[in-house]
C-alpha cells in the first residue's frame, strides 16, 4: 500500500487520555482566581459542567461548529453575576491552558512510528477535536515529542468545526496541498480510533484509511459495523511495518 501523506488523529490514536478530568479541574480552580476575587468554590464544578455541556452541544450541532472556549467562560460568569470580572477572561483562558498541558501521554511506540514515516519522507498532518485554544494544543502536542516530525497540526478550536464536519478534512487537505490537490486521493491515508470520524468520513472523500482499535467499544456497534478500513492496526507503532518501512 503506497501513501504519500498520513492525516493522523491525535487522542485515542497518537496519545491517550490521562488526567484531563483531573487537570481541567485545577484549571477551573485557576480561571476562578483569576475572575473572582475571593475564588468561588461552586463555581469550579458549574466551569466544569459548563465545558461539559458546550462540548455536547458541539458534537450534536447540525453543522458541527466547534464551541469557543470563549464563550463558555462567558456563560459560566453569568451565573455569578456580579462577582466576576468579565475583562479577565482572556487571563482565565491562558490559566486553563497552562494547567490543560499535562493531559495526554503518547502511547508506547506512537513517537518511534511517528519518527519512521517522517524519515521515508511521508507528509504528515494532526487533524484532531481539541475545544482548548490551538496554542495550548500545540504545545502539548510537542511536549510529546511529536514536534518537528508534522507538517502542520489542524485543531477543530481554529477552524470553527469538528470532525467529522467536511470542512475541517477540507481545510487538512488544502494544508497538505498548498499548491495542487490531486483529485485522486488514494495515496492519502487518516489515521484514527473512530470509525466515524477518522474512517467512514475520510473514505466518503476518497482516502485510505487505518482503523487503531486500541480502544474498541467506545464507538457504537453501528459506526463499526458501517466503518471499512484499509488497514486495522492496535496501535500506531505498527503502523510503519504495515505499509512496508519498518
């Protein structure tokens, strides 16, 4: 099998979730120093439940638009009206990004792999849902080790949707080719854990596609069963030795 470029999701597929839950919670306590004065203790799970719920929204809205980190904190700081000082949201935001990092770890091998395809030469590009402001995904991003070996990374947070909206495989594609996209893309391969989003949306615009099945079950039985990847892989680390450059 012969690829040119590899679109790579990022949780679930290059790293694993760790300790989100964990540090979005400190983030919460750190955005409610920033805003409140004296810090309000109900507010940090009325954040969370806040960023929860916007999350949702995004996942189920006709056009999949990606929510703005933005205006959750807006909306979280009108239930404590009054009490907030709304000029210090950006400062609120930049402290739930600094505590966000810290969140994923690269799963056993992924980096190595990663390392493999770029030294054959294979274009690589992220393509991930990630609500947080782009910066602090980058930069966990390269906290990983994955910095240098991409040829761009492509958050759902900076184009304004999330996968599997068409638009941000557009947006992917136009960076992977800058100056002339093939009509044909066969010679692109997505790499991800949903079957949905990383394999039945990426084939519908005609790549190959890999399956990572690591996490099987999270999905539901339907994406799986409608899902017909190229390749099925349980890890990323195979990935080289699967298309023949081990």
């Amino acid at each position: 099998m012969e690829v040119d470029v590899i679109l790579f999701d990022w949780g679930g597929t290059l790293s694993q979730v760790v300790r989100q839950d964990e540090l979005l919670r400190r983030g919460a306590q750190a955005a409610a120093r920033v805003l409140c004065e004296s810090g309000i203790e109900e507010a940090i799970p009325c954040l969370i439940g806040k960023v929860e719920a916007m999350e949702k929204a995004a996942a189920s809205h006709p056009e999949l638009r990606e929510a703005d980190f933005s205006d959750v904190l807006q909306a979280w700081a009108r239930e404590f009206d009054g009490l907030v000082h709304i000029d210090r949201i950006p400062a609120a935001i930049e402290a739930i990004g600094r505590e966000w990092i810290g969140s994923l770890e690269p799963f056993p091998g992924s980096v190595e792999a990663v390392k493999t395809l770029h030294r054959h030469g294979i274009k690589l590009g992220l393509v991930s849902n990630c609500m947080l402001p782009p910066v602090y995904c980058r930069q966990e991003f390269e906290r990983h080790g994955f910095g240098g070996l991409f040829n761009f990374t492509l958050f759902s947070s900076e184009i304004g949707y999330r996968k599997p909206s068409p638009k941000i495989y557009e947006e992917a594609l136009r960076r992977a080719f800058p100056q002339d996209r093939p009509a044909d893309l066969s010679r692109v391969m997505f790499v991800g854990d949903s079957p949905a989003f990383d394999v039945a949306a990426p084939a519908a615009l005609g790549m190959k596609t890999a399956l990572v099945t690591c996490y099987k079950g999270i999905w539901s039985a339907e994406d799986y069963a409608r899902a017909k990847p190229d390749l099925r892989i349980d890890a990323v680390a195979e990935l080289p030795a699967r298309l023949g450059m081990a």
